[in-house]
C-alpha cells in the first residue's frame, strides 16, 4: 500500500514520458544507460 502511494509520482512520470517521447528512442535511451553504468563499472574496478 505504501509501496504504491510512493510509486504513484513514477508511474505518472513514465505515463507522460511515453506519450511525448517515442518508443523506439526511449528503448535506445534504455540500452544506452545500461551499457554506459556496465561500461563505468568494469573500468572502475
């Protein structure tokens, strides 16, 4: 329940995000984050 109330804002958030931006472009987003944090992670160790 509490869970929810604190994630309401987000998926609100991900709702607009969806709308404006098209999905193929938030995937790329997506993929591109994941490698940038994988990428920063293995040169930093």
């Amino acid at each position: 329940m509490i869970l929810g109330l604190l994630l309401k804002p987000f998926s609100i958030a991900a709702d607009v995000i969806l709308a404006l931006v098209p999905k193929k472009l938030l995937l790329l987003a997506i993929i591109l984050l994941i490698v940038a944090i994988y990428y920063g992670y293995t040169y930093e160790f």
